[in-house]
C-alpha cells in the first residue's frame, strides 16, 4: 500500500504552475496584465520560437521597489488583494500571485525593473524556482520580464506544445485582445523580429480596432453605446452583411478584462435574429460595464470565465444597445438623411398602420391596410421588442365613415401596449414632450418618391429613388411584409375556414411534433384537430394561404417540427410564421404588374422592419449615381 507524502516544495510548484501556465500565451496574458495594472500606457512584447524559446515584455509602469522584487515570485504574493472583502470587489486584472511564481517554476526568468522613487533599479534572476541573481543597476523606469526556454524542466509538457507557428498565433491572439480591452495603452507587438501590431495608444477604441483587425473589418462596424439598469455596453458591432461563419470574431470585455460569455453571446445573436442568414454569426467589439461587486472573475484558473449576480441586466442591456445600433446604421435611412431634401421631415403625428399592395395572385388573397403613410414620433432610437409592438383587436364598427375593412369585413384597430421598459429614464426618455402651444406649421419640401424603372429576371425591381439606384427582391420583401403582417394579427382575423375539412395522414414522429405545436399553430390561424390513426384534419388556415396546397403545407410544418433543427427548435412559433409568409409571398419569376411593384417598393422605403427576410437575407440594396458612373469611367 502506498504511503502518504508531502510534496516537496519544487514538485507542488510545479503541479501550482500547470494551472496557469499552459503555453506561451498563457504567460503573454499574465504579464500583460501585470504591465496593465501597473498603471503602464506602453507596452512592447517581442517572441522567438512562438514564445517557447523567448518572449520580453516591456512596460514603463510604476516598477517594483528593489527590497520587493523577491517576493513578488513568491506563490500569493500581490499588492492588489488584502483582505476577504476585497475579493468582492476586484478591480484589478490580476489578483491571486500566482502568474510570477508559476512562470518561474517552468522557465529562466530576468527582470529588471526601476521605480521613480529610487535612483537604481533591480535585477533579478531566478530559474526553476531558484534564486540566481539579485542585485542593483542602473535601469528605465518601468519593468522588463525576459522569459527563455519555457518548461525547460518539465519535458512532459513541452512534448504538448503545438508547432511554433500555432503557439505564435495564439500569443498574436492573446495581445490583440488585451489591446482591444486597453486601447489607452499602446501595445508593440515583435514576433520573429518583425512588428505585426502597433496600436495608438489614443483611448479611441475604434483605431484599437482599425489597428488590429484592418481597414476592411473597421469599415463593416456600427457603433454601439447604451445604458440599462445600472450596465453599459459600448463598442462596435459589424453590419448584417458582414455577418461571418463562425464565432471567433466575437469578443466580449467585462470591466476591461476579456471574457467569454454565453449570456452576452446570446444577446448578440438574440439582437441580430431574422436579419441574418441562418448558420452566419454577428462580430462585435464589445465592452460592458457593471459594477465589480455584481460578477465574480475569481471562478477559473485563467479568469476567462465570469459569473454574474444577475444575467438579466446584462442581456437586456446588451441585446437592447445592439438592436438599436442597427437601427440606428439602417443603410436606407442613412440614404434618406443624405437625401435632403427628397426626404420630409418626421412629425409628431400618431401612428397609424401601414398600407400594403393590393392582391399579387389569384387565388391567395392579401391582406389591406389604411392607406396612410407612417409617420412616427420623434424619439430617441430605441428598439422595440415584440411586446412592445401595437397588438391588434377586432371590432364590429362597420359604421365609421373611414374604416377601413378586410375581405372579412372587421375592422381593424390598433392598440398600444405598455412598454416593456421598466427604467423609469427608458419610460422617460421614450415619452414624446409633449409641446407647450401650437407651433406653426412651416412648409415641407414634398416627398419624392422612388420611380420604378421594371424588373430584371422576374425577380428583382429596379427603381430610380433621388441620386441612387434601387434594387429590391421582390420575394424577400413580400416575405417580410407578411410576416409582420401575421405576428401582428389576431387569430380570429387571420384564419380562413375551409369549404371541406383536409384530411392529412402523416408518419409517427412528424404527427406527434405537429400535435405538441397545436397551441402554436391555433395562434398562427391554423385549426387543426386529431382525426386517429395517424391522420389530422385542417378546417381552416391564414387567410393568406387561402388556395395553397394544404396537405403539403401540414406535411412541410410538421417535418420542420420534428426536423430538430436548432432555428426551428429555439423558435417554433416564428419558424411557423416563416412558414406561412414564405408561402403566401410572391415568388420568383412570377409576373408582376407595374403598379404592383410601385406599391412595394414604397412599403420597402417606408417602413424600416423590411431590411432583410425572415431567414435573413437582404431585402434591397442602393448603388449611388456616382458609383455608377465610375463603373463607366464618367468620373474618378
């Protein structure tokens, strides 16, 4: 049987350091920090090997006083945590000391390192956890950590290291996040003698980011910046089409130190649904803000994982402070604002619902709205969520002069909903003031609108809008507008009864999916009911599927809901309602009137909900007169 021993010293300092020193990046990180927390605003970091044969990292920092030096490479030695309490409240990126001691167990370590208050600085050798030199000389204010040979003495965990290209990149990794979280400081990044990364230093997070990623990433970003219950988020997101294919673009700082995050991630994603193409993931530079006694940093060895007191501030607020950056850098209406003056000014006018275009092919019918353009009020550009959208309601008011009916003859009223807003300033801030006496009315510039030209390949329509050039998909944007259209209705008015109830027999699996999503489908207009062995009847379906295929419709829907997939799992209820708008919309390749395309073209342009389809895919894009004309070498 084996006996119970004590480690000796320099085997626990080893198995101490493995929980922090994993490869060369990890010590980057760590000394990184170390830099940043003494107060340094440049900082150099130079490789050989991919950081396995040497790495330098020079700050010019506070420094460490000379009688200091040895116990900073002792375990839990720091000046940033001295009692309990302040575990609570951390401040610092570092704060358990142990990055110095666990660095000097693995590797030969020099540092040298000179403060304002002394004359003379310190140099200080230690290797594998032994002492080899200390002593004064004269050195620049600051500190430079030299680390050689890393895991010289523990050959099992040199054997792990990946190739010095991949250990390389993963360093260039680790400094380009730490640049993204300080931009105030200005980071030199030398690796195999050559610079690859020169940042400001300028505070401005944008030329941190230019710096970084490139011209062409920084030209893709929307600025984000917003306030919620006590959490900011500022930083930069990318623009719906620069949408890439995996997630590695997404970088999340909390109090200025880089973390990974589900709760923010599925905001961000949350913030971007139906505007993206289903398997493409947003990009973002992202900073959020909490106070440090609402998330504990202290609950992994590496502190990239954090956990919050309360998520919910910090989704809202980041899902919120996304939704209206995007709003905010619509293309459309900042083509509008460069308009001026083809575009009329907003007025306090009440919100009345949206006209449609008229009927698109027989037999489906469509859905008719009141004639009068939107004009909403002027507030600040905050993003409403589905519970804050008008819900409608239907009353037998057939007696209203200028009611306005639907094929079924019931009025169609809107009804406002109370914010879902808890915020008093957000309450605040979203009520419009109200003005203290008529003002006069001042004369507006009339609204030009867009001039259809006709459509390329039955597909898309090409209109003359002012000084640019439109190009719409004519089934995206049916799709859109249809689908906002049946998320808005009530049941009662969206669903159609059947001449003849349908039979539709289907397999095991796709009937019992379909059977669980009943409550789902009722609220989509669907009546559907069990009719044994394996069979349901259809009595009616949304009135813009009246004359479709409803045996293929129900087959189709009740695939989708036992399909698995991942979009139609975490969203049931609007992957019905894609559904049911993509096979309602005019298709591709159908033929269209002029009038018709006239009409929707003008829906597009006044309603900012119609910038991409249910699935994500643009709706329209411009193209200027002058683009144009450099295509054809009429300007340069």
């Amino acid at each position: 049987m084996a006996k119970i021993r004590v480690l000796d010293r320099h085997t626990a300092e080893l198995i101490a350091a493995g929980e922090v020193v994993e490869r060369p990046a990890s010590v980057i990180k760590e000394l990184l920090e170390n830099a940043i927390d003494a107060g340094a605003d440049t900082v150099t970091v130079e490789i050989v090997s991919g950081g396995i044969a040497f790495m330098r990292i020079t700050d010019n920092g506070c420094g460490i006083a000379h009688e200091d030096v040895p116990t900073a490479f002792l375990r839990h030695a720091t000046s940033k945590v001295r009692t309990e309490e302040d575990l609570e409240r951390i401040g610092t990126l570092g704060f358990r000391g142990e990055a110095l001691a666990s660095v000097a167990a693995v590797a030969d370590v020099k540092l040298l390192t000179c403060t304002d208050e002394n004359e003379l600085g310190t140099v200080y050798h230690i290797a594998g956890g032994e002492e080899l030199e200390y002593e004064e000389m004269g050195a620049p204010k600051g500190t430079t950590i030299t680390v050689s040979n890393l895991f010289y003495n523990v050959p099992a965990r040199m054997k792990f290291l990946k190739k010095d290209v991949s250990e390389g990149n993963a360093v260039t990794g680790v400094v380009q996040r730490m640049a993204l979280s300080h931009p105030e400081v200005s980071f030199r990044y030398i690796r195999e003698g050559r610079e690859e990364l020169l940042t400001p230093g300028d505070g401005e997070l944008y030329s941190c980011v230019y710096a970084v990623f490139g011209k062409q990433f920084a030209g893709d970003l929307l600025p984000v910046e917003y306030t919620l219950d006590g959490v900011r988020v500022y930083g930069y997101c990318c623009q719906p089409t620069a949408a890439r294919a995996n997630r590695t673009m997404q970088h999340f700082f909390i109090n200025g130190r880089y973390v990974k995050t589900n709760t923010a991630a599925v905001a961000l994603e949350r913030a971007y649904h139906g505007m993206m193409m289903t398997g493409r993931f947003p990009a973002c530079v992202l900073h959020i803000e909490l106070p440090p006694e609402t998330v504990d940093v202290n609950v992994h060895p590496a502190k990239i994982e954090v956990r919050f007191v309360q998520e919910k501030p910090v989704f809202d607020t980041v899902y919120h402070g996304v939704r209206a950056a995007l709003q905010k850098g619509d293309t459309l209406k900042k083509s509008e604002r460069a308009q001026n003056p083809f575009i009329r000014p907003v007025s306090s006018a009440p919100a009345v619902v949206q006209p449609t275009f008229t009927e698109w092919k027989k037999p489906a019918p469509s859905v008719i709205k009141p004639a009068t353009p939107i004009e909403k009020p002027s507030v600040p550009p905050v993003i409403e969520t589905d519970s804050d959208r008008p819900s409608f309601s239907l009353r037998d008011d057939t007696s209203r002069p200028n009611a306005f009916l639907n094929r079924t003859g019931i009025d169609i009223v809107v009804e406002e909903q109370p914010t879902a807003f808890k915020s008093p300033e957000i309450q605040e801030m979203l009520t419009p003031p109200a003005p203290a006496e008529p003002a006069p009315i001042a004369s507006e510039p009339e609204v030009i609108p867009a001039r259809v030209i006709g459509e390329v390949f039955s597909t898309y329509i090409l209109a003359e809008w002012g000084e640019q050039l439109l190009v719409v998909d004519k089934h995206a944007a049916h799709e859109r507008i249809l689908y906002n259209e049946i998320k808005s209705q009530p049941v009662e008015s969206a669903s159609q009864m059947l001449l003849q109830p349908v039979a539709v027999s289907l397999e095991s699996d796709p009937y019992n999916a379909l059977l669980e999503g009943l409550p789902m489908l009722q609220k989509a207009g669907y009546q559907i009911e069990e009719f044994g062995s394996l069979t349901v009847l259809v009595r009616s379906v949304p009135v813009i599927l009246s004359g479709c295929d409803v045996t293929a419709m129900i087959e189709e829907i009740a695939g989708g809901l036992c399909s698995g997939r991942r979009d139609v799992l975490t969203v049931k209820e609007d992957w019905i309602y894609h559904s049911i708008s993509c096979r309602a919309a005019i298709k591709a390749g159908d033929v269209s009137t002029l009038p018709e395309l006239q009409k929707l073209v003008e829906q597009v342009l006044s309603d900012p909900d119609v910038r991409y389809c249910p699935h994500g895919r643009p709706v329209c894009f411009t193209m200027t007169r002058q683009e144009l004309e450099k295509q054809f070498g009429r300007i340069r």
